[in-house]
C-alpha cells in the first residue's frame, strides 16, 4: 500500500472541513434529515402554505375570513 505525503494528507483533511462548513453543505444537511409525516400534514401554523396564507388572510391568520379573493365583508 503506498502512503500520500503528510503535507497533502492535510490539505486534503483542510478542503474536506471547509466544504463541510459551507453554507450549502449545511443546508444539504438540514433537507436529509427525516421528517416525521405528522409534521408534513398538520404544521404548526395551520397552513400547508405559510407565505400564500399570510397573503391571502393579510397576516391575520386562518381564523380571519378570507376577503382577499371576493372582496366579500361580514356586516
């Protein structure tokens, strides 16, 4: 078996940690981890879609009547 010179063992070991500590590298990570289905279906905020509910209901969440598409208010 034929051993690489120590100073290229390093560089190597170098290049390896700060591809590890990218930014990309670090967000590939967090989209492996597994999800528990549960979380996938019911979010915690009561959307599927965050940002298009915010859009729609004006922040005020689920509970407020969606008036954004019909222009239709409650008297």
């Amino acid at each position: 078996m034929t051993a690489i010179p120590t100073e290229l063992a390093v560089l190597m070991v170098g290049i390896a940690a700060r591809q590890a500590a990218s930014p990309t590298a670090q967000l590939q990570a967090m989209l492996d981890r597994p999800v528990p289905a549960g979380a996938l279906l019911a979010p915690a905020h009561g959307a599927f879609n965050r940002a298009m509910e915010v859009s729609l209901t004006g922040g005020a969440g689920a509970a407020s009547s969606n008036t954004a598409l019909t222009g239709w208010q409650q008297q």
